[in-house]
C-alpha cells in the first residue's frame, strides 16, 4: 500500500501538460486590479515562442479594466541559469481585460512566472509558477504517415473483392 502511494506522489511530479491552456494564477486582487493567469507553457528547440499567457484583469470592485491598461509578462528558469525573457502584453480582439504574450521557453523545467500591470487605475505585480513541457502532440503531417498502411490495406482488400467478383 505504502508503495503505492509513493508511486503517484512521485509520478504526480512527472506529468507532462499537453492540453489546453490552464489557470496559474486566480482572481488574486493586486493593486486595483482582480488578477487571473493562463498558461500553456510549451518548451521548444527551435527558438520559437511557445510560453503562452493570458492575463485577464478586472477591477477589484468588479468593473471591466480601462482601456489603456497594459501587461508585461517575464519568464526565469529557477532550475539553471539563463536569460530571462519579457513580453508585453497585447489586447485579445481589442479587449483590455484579456491580454495575450508569448515568451520563449527553452526547456523543460519550472519557471517563476512575473505579470506587471500598469494602467489608470495604478500599477501592480504579482508572481506565479509554471512547469514548461514539451509539446507531446504529432505534427498534423504524422497523421497521413500512420494512416497510409490502412488505406493501403483498404485498396488491396477492394482490389482483391473486384477480382473475386469478376471471377464469379
């Protein structure tokens, strides 16, 4: 039993996220501002920027967030040391209170996650933390790749019910 549980403590740990982006961070009031963070923290080789983020702000009383409020995201590995990357925040559709960044993740690790807000209702910061992974998900292209033998499959098997009828 003792095994067990330390077996899914343990691979609680391990879990990689490919999914859908996911809340960091929760309506948390800063400043004048009620704070909520998303992420999809993909890890990449090729230096693209697959540390998405989305800050959604309010009022902390509840109102919508001001036009010409903005958002500065910044990402530090805490596992090694590396440059740490900083992107500004840019409306979602126009929409001051959902701000979209996307920052360079270049490995697999935790990352402490820092939002700064500045706008007319003040400034305000907060930090979080998120575990960048791999993207597990195959390239759209894999697709045909692991199709190709049952369709090949499928011909030969109509080819063949063809000849079995001309036969008959």
């Amino acid at each position: 039993m003792r095994l067990i549980v330390i077996v899914l403590c343990a691979s609680a740990a391990l879990q990689a996220h490919a999914g859908p982006p996911y809340p960091i961070v929760s309506d948390r009031v800063a400043g004048r501002y009620s704070i909520s963070i998303w992420t999809d923290p993909d890890a990449t080789d090729d230096g693209t920027k697959g540390g998405q983020f989305w800050v959604v702000l309010q009022q902390a009383d509840g109102g919508d967030v001001v036009p010409g409020t903005s958002t500065r995201v910044t990402v530090t590995a805490l596992d090694r040391t590396g440059p740490v990357q900083t992107a500004a925040g840019e409306p979602v559709r126009g929409d001051a209170g959902n701000q979209f960044a996307a920052v360079l993740m270049d490995h697999e690790g935790p990352y402490r996650v820092s939002v700064a807000v500045s706008g007319p209702l003040g400034d305000a910061a907060l930090e979080s933390q998120a575990d960048a992974t791999y993207d597990l998900r195959p390239p759209p292209y894999m697709l045909a790749w692991y199709l190709l033998p049952f369709i090949l499959a499928g011909l030969l098997w109509g080819r063949l019910l063809m000849l079995r009828r001309r036969r008959t």
